[in-house]
C-alpha cells in the first residue's frame, strides 16, 4: 500500500507528456521482457514473431498465409513461430498428438464462431462434443449413404444439363458456379428434405448469398477482429453494419424451414434426410437434439458442406484437365462402367479414387489452419514445451507438401496413391484428423466419386477454355480457412 502511495505521488509531480512517455515505456519494457522471457523463445521463426503476429494476419487477408507458413517450415523446420503466442505444427507425430483421441488440445473459440453457438462444429467442451457426435454419428455413416445416393444423383443429372446448355450457348461453362449450387442445393435437401432449387435457376438465393457475404467477412474477422466489431458501430462501414441483419435473415430462414421439415414428417411426405432416424411423426426421438439443434445443425452442414465439396471438384477437374495423360487414364477407366452405374460401381475404382486423394492431397478445400489451445499444463511438440494458453495450429497444406513424405510435392500425381507408404496414409489429413475429424467426409466421398465420374463421362474431352480472359492465374489458390480460386470461376470447354 504504502509503495503504491508513493507511486501516486510521483505520479502527481508528473506532467501528462511524461506520463504517456513513462506508460509507453513500461510498455515496450513488459513487451520486451515478454518476448525475451517467452518460453516460446526456443520456438524458432522469423524475429518480428517475438513480437507480433501483425504479418501473419496481413497474410491472412491476402489469402496467402498458409502459402507463408509453409515457406516458413521450409526455412525453420517441423515446428515455427508465428506469433508472441502462436506456433505451427507441420510435423506428423505432433499433428496426431494434436488431434488424438481425448486430446486435451481444444478448439480455438475466437476462430471457431466465438464458441458460442453449439453446434457440432463449433462446441469446445470436450463432453458436449462426444454426446452430441454419438447422436449424429450414424446419420453420417457410411452404410447411411445409399439413401441419400438417389438426392445426389437427381442434383447431379440437373447440373450436367445446365452446364451442357452453357457449353451450347455460351461456349463454356463455369464449373465453380455449378458445383456450388450443386453442392448446396444436395445439402439443403438431406437437411430439410427439400432442396433450394438454385440448380434449376441457375441462382443463388437470398439465404445463399446470405452465407456467401457472412463467409467473405470470415479473413478479415479473423484478422482483425476488434476492428471489424467496433466498425459495425460507425456509419462508415455499411456492410459491416449489416451483418447483424443478415445473420438475424439467415436464422430465421433455418427456423422457418426445420419446422416445415418437421410438419411435412409428420405429414407423412418428408424425403429421406440426415435427421430421418432422429425424427419420429415429426417429433425428434433423441431427447439430447431440440428443433433448435436441429436448425443450428443444418445451419452449419450447409455451411461446412457447400464451398468445401464445390471447391474439390473444381480443382479436381481442372487438375484433370491439365494433364493429358491423367484425362486419358481416367476416361479409360470410367468409360468402362456400365450406363446405370452408380456409387457401388465407383467405390473401389482405382484410378478415380487415386485422381481424388491427390486432389484432396494438393487442394483438399480446407487445407489452411485448424488452431488449438494448448491445455493449462502445456504440451511437448515437435521437441518443444509449449506453454498452455498458446494457440497451436496445423495446416494439411504443409503437411501435405513434406517432401519427405510425398517427393515432388507440387505435382499432381494420382500414381503416388497406387502403393502409398504408411508415412504418407498416416499424414493424409484433408478431413482433419481424431475426434473432430469432418463428420460429412462419407458424402462429400461419394459427392466427388459421382460428380467426376459423370462429369467426365459427359465431357470426356473437357479442357481449361481460354474464353473471357480465363487463364491459369484464376486457378491460383487464396487459402483463409477455405481454398478459394484467385478469379472465383473456372471456365471449362468441350
Ligand atoms: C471435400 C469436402 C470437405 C472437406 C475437404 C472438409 C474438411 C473438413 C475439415 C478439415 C474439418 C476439420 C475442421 C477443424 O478441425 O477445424 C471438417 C470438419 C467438419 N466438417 Fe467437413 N469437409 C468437407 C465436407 C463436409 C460436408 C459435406 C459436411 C456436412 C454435410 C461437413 C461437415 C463438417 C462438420 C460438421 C465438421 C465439424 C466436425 C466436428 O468438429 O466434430 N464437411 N471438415
């Protein structure tokens, strides 16, 4: 007490100028004290991380970060700063100590929505999590996904006759846009047993452009997120404004159309959906599951399970039609499937699911940072003690380009997954990895496995157009979370 008197008398004899100098000062004298101290210090990276992590968010705006992170592993090794509490993890045993079974490491809740809604993707506690995956674990199952194969192929016909129409009228189709809508329409209807009908518009609606705005704010809230807060108070920044209005439209849609999902089951003309073994004559069975779950699920499936299956498909194909000899091996191969093929005939084809794993490998859609914190007790990584608190990433886009692990790691070569070594299966993350693995990774399989058979049975001749402007530079990957094309298309020709 008596010390803190003191300093209040100094303070008094001060004048505000050297008080602000003084404060400043003390300042940068905790900060330095901090980095020096920091037993991330050991932690190796570039110095201006002992400091501020300002660069990597700079990054993270122009979609390059995961790109800098990976020259960084490269530069540094397994495991780098990137901030004066940020590391990242690009090394197989400590991504798997990461993500293992009962891992203390949790989701990160200023990335993942503030960890304020409960949903299945954005739960932090570790019990909530396991109760609720145990509810919705069998409506992803494999054995699960021949009732919604019929969903996926009607979608599927609908999209190949628009993009055969564009291909006559326009010369070019853009298979991006297509995919998207595809992707969306297929989860709006195993969600609410009706689909958004985009496919037959050729449209986004207003609940997906809703979701398309909501997602485009995602690099800069993740930036910057006190900044994109305290601009949705000034008038100056209309669309930030906004995004109260818009997120308050895009629920009140998910209510309205769960309760019309549950009416029309217990009208006794619900299609087969996700929620189908949940809900009995329009009552959910699953005490643990309200009609507010139920919203806040779909919710998040159309939003993890649209840009994500699009986005493959579309590097998929373009990565096909980049290398003649890829195309003509896999046409071969699927111009031998009989003309009612369907998902059975195309589980175990094997040139079709190497071109899908390399493509997942190289542009698995969400290959940037999936952060952690580190529990209270810290953690050994990659041989270093990091202390609890830090927040711990892993990026499967450097994982996946370990050339220890996959030797020429730029090239899209479907034949590294004819034999693959266990080093190579053991780091294959697109999914993720352990208990908070993609639940949808069975659909979004068999998404990829139908779309590109029947795409490239539609257009076995398909190939990059050059028509407005379209070039490879469009296909140049910006990765926040999600890969997105530079040019946001993919214009492809027959
Ligand atoms: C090619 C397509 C897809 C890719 C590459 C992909 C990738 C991923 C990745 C990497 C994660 C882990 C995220 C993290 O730990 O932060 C994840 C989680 C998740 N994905 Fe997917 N996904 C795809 C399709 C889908 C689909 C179609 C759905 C839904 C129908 C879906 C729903 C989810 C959910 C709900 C989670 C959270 C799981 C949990 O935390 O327990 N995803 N996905």
């Amino acid at each position: 007490m008596a010390v803190l008197n003191d300093l209040l008398d100094a303070a008094r004899g001060l004048s505000t100028t050297s008080l602000i100098f003084g404060l400043v000062g003390l300042f940068l004298l905790r900060t330095v004290y901090a980095a020096i101290r920091s037993p991330l210090s050991s932690v190796p990276g570039p110095l201006l991380s002992r400091w501020t992590d300002l660069h990597v968010r700079i990054k993270l705006l122009s979609g390059s970060k995961a790109r800098y992170v990976h020259s960084l592993h490269e530069k540094y090794g397994p495991i780098v700063r990137l901030g004066p509490n940020e590391v990242d993890v690009s090394d197989v045993n400590g991504a798997r100590e990461i993500h293992k079974v009962r891992s203390k490491y949790l989701k990160d809740p200023n990335f993942y929505v503030g960890g304020n809604v409960r949903s299945l993707f954005s739960a932090i506690d570790p019990v909530f999590h396991a109760q609720r995956k145990r509810t919705l674990d069998r409506c992803f199952a494999e054995a699960s996904m021949v009732d919604f194969e019929p969903a996926v192929l009607e979608k599927l016909h609908l999209v190949i006759t628009q993009m055969q129409e564009d291909m006559k009228s326009k010369g070019c189709t853009d298979i991006l846009h297509w995919w998207t809508l595809f992707a969306m329409d297929v989860i709006g209807d195993l969600c609410f047993g009706e689909s958004f009908h985009m496919l037959e518009t050729g449209k986004k609606t207003e609940y997906a452009e809703d979701i398309a705005v909501i997602g485009s704010l995602l690099p800069l809230r993740g930036a910057f997120p006190t900044l994109i807060w305290a601009a949705g108070y000034t008038p100056f920044f209309p669309r930030f404004k906004n995004v109260g209005a818009t997120r308050q439209r895009i629920v009140a849609y998910g209510i309205q159309r769960t309760q019309k999902y549950l009416q029309l089951v217990e009208d006794g003309g619900a299609r087969r959906t996700l929620f189908s073994s949940l809900v009995n004559k329009g009552n959910l069975r699953n005490a643990e599951l309200s009609e507010q779950d139920l919203t806040i699920e779909s919710q998040s499936y159309i939003t993890a399970g649209t840009d994500t299956t699009a986005i493959t498909l579309t590097y998929l194909i373009y990565s096909v039609c980049g290398n003649k000899d890829i195309h003509r091996k896999l046409v071969q191969e699927l111009k031998a499937l009989p003309a009612d093929f369907n998902h059975r005939h195309l589980r175990d084809l094997p040139y079709l699911n190497r071109v899908i794993e390399e493509t997942l490998r190289l542009y698995g859609a969400a290959s940037g940072a999936i952060p952690r914190v580190v529990p209270q007790e810290g953690g050994t990584l990659a041989g270093h003690y990091i202390p609890g608190g830090a927040i711990v990433s892993t990026q499967s886009y450097s994982v996946h380009r370990d050339s220890k692990i996959f030797p020429n790691p730029e090239k899209f070569d479907p034949s590294r997954w004819e034999t693959p070594s266990n080093e190579a299966k053991n780091a294959f993350m697109p999914f993720g990895l352990g208990p908070r693995t993609c639940i949808g990774l069975n659909l979004a399989r068999m998404e990829l496995r139908l779309c590109t058979a029947m795409f490239f049975r539609a257009f076995p001749t398909a190939k990059l157009s050059t028509k407005f402007g379209m070039s490879d530079s469009d296909m140049e990957p910006q990765i926040n979370f999600l890969v997105m094309p530079k040019g946001h298309r993919c214009l492809i020709e027959v």
